[in-house]
C-alpha cells in the first residue's frame, strides 16, 4: 500500500510514519510511505499511486483543501 503524507512540520510527518509503521508490524501489512512538505510540492509532482494521502490543512504556499481540491482534479 502506497501512502503519502503532506504536512510542513517534519515532527507531524515523523509520529504518522511511526505510527504507521507501528500498524503496519501488528497487522502484516506492508507500507511504501512518501512525505512532503508543503501541498504545493506535492501537488506539482503529484502521480496517481497513493492508495492513502494524509494532508495537513494549515501549510504555507498551498494548504490542505487547496490540495485536496487538486488532487480531486488531477486523480
């Protein structure tokens, strides 16, 4: 499973990874996660292979509806 994970503080992006990552040993599931920061990065270089995208909602250039919003243009 493909997951991406949008947010402007590393620290946020850190404890989802970790708590993914946690997830992922319990349950046997495989993660291949992908970080960005800030909605604008991950919009423009955005390819239709996340099965789960995490977006923060305050972000500096482009927030988290803004990218959303994209995203549900491009994908």
């Amino acid at each position: 499973m493909n997951i991406c994970v949008v947010d402007d503080e590393i620290e946020n992006i850190e404890n989802l990874k970790k708590m993914l990552n946690q997830y992922s040993k319990e349950n046997n599931v495989e993660f291949n996660i992908t970080s960005f920061n800030d909605g604008w990065e991950f919009i423009s270089t955005y390819k239709p292979i996340y099965d789960i995208v995490f977006l923060d909602i305050v972000m500096p250039k482009m927030n988290g509806l803004e990218a959303a919003e994209k995203l549900r243009n491009k994908d």
